[in-house]
C-alpha cells in the first residue's frame, strides 16, 4: 500500500503550491492588516484573530513575484509552526489534494542554489505540477534573511540576537 500526502493547494498567479494539511490551522478572508515598522516588505504585518496576534507575509512579495493589489478571492491561510501561528497570504486557496507518494519527485537541484530551499518537491496531479513547500523552512528566519541576502537581512539578524 503507498502512501500518500495530504496538502492544501493554492494558487499564486498561475502556479499551484501546495503545504502539508496537518500544519493548516485556517483559511480566512484578508481582514484589516496591522503594519508593523522595520518589518521586511514581504511581512505585510500583524492580525487579530480571534484574539490571537498572527504575522502575515505576503508570499508573492516572498517569492518576488510581481505584487497585484489584493482582490476579494484572496486568502490567509493560517498555518502553525513551532507552536506559533503565521499567515501567508495567497491569491485563492483551491482544494485539498492527495498525491501517491511515489507521484512526488525531488525538487531540481537549482531550487536548492537560488536560495528556494523551501521547496521539499513537487507532485504530480492530473498533468499539473504541485509545488510542495516546507512550512519550517519558507517561516524560519534564517530562510527569510537569506531570502533578502543583503545588509538588510544582516541588521535584522543582529536585531533578533540583541532581542535575546
């Protein structure tokens, strides 16, 4: 018997990407978005959900694809790692997906070299291609700094060791 992985698609522009459903806490409509100062632009900045605080980070801003205003059909998935919450905004949430595990392939080694070490491999579904992200790396902060790759990325890193 194969096993099979469970996610949750969505759509940015016209690619599908796809996160495991056990690290989904929600979808929610793009409520009002709190900036937060000195945050990089990809951060967008903080909700109020439910009376919880959860960041938000804009994941065409993250891949640097180029921003479109927010529409109606976009969506925040709220997603949980390391015990805290995180919102991704996305330009729609499609559905949840199974893929055989023997229909999912490593990503190409050029992912891992252009800095895209969130990507844990791509599945096959009827003729498309699923974009599998791993949710520790695409939130943890040292891939975000990478991410900018830059004096800016570097001044935050010595602001998170000064928080310590």
């Amino acid at each position: 018997m194969s096993r099979e992985l469970h996610i949750v698609g969505f759509q940015i522009g016209r690619e599908t990407y796809g996160v495991p459903i056990t690290s989904l806490h929600e979808i929610v409509r793009v409520p009002e978005i709190t900036a937060v100062p000195d945050a990089p632009d990809y951060l967008e900045g903080v909700i109020n959900l439910r009376g919880k605080i959860v960041s938000v980070m804009d994941l065409r801003k993250r891949f640097g694809i180029k921003q479109a205003a927010l529409k109606k059909g976009n969506r925040i998935l709220v997603v949980e790692h390391s015990g805290r919450l995180a919102g991704l905004i996305v330009d729609s949430a499609s559905e949840v997906v199974k893929i055989p595990s023997e229909d999912v392939e490593a990503p190409p080694a050029a992912f891992q070299e252009g800095g895209l070490n969130c990507v844990t491999g791509l599945g096959k579904v009827r003729g498309r291609l699923i974009v599998l992200l791993d949710m520790s790396k695409l939130l943890a902060p040292a891939s975000l700094l990478q991410a900018k790759g830059n004096a800016e990325g570097k001044a935050a890193e010595a602001r998170a060791a000064a928080a310590k």
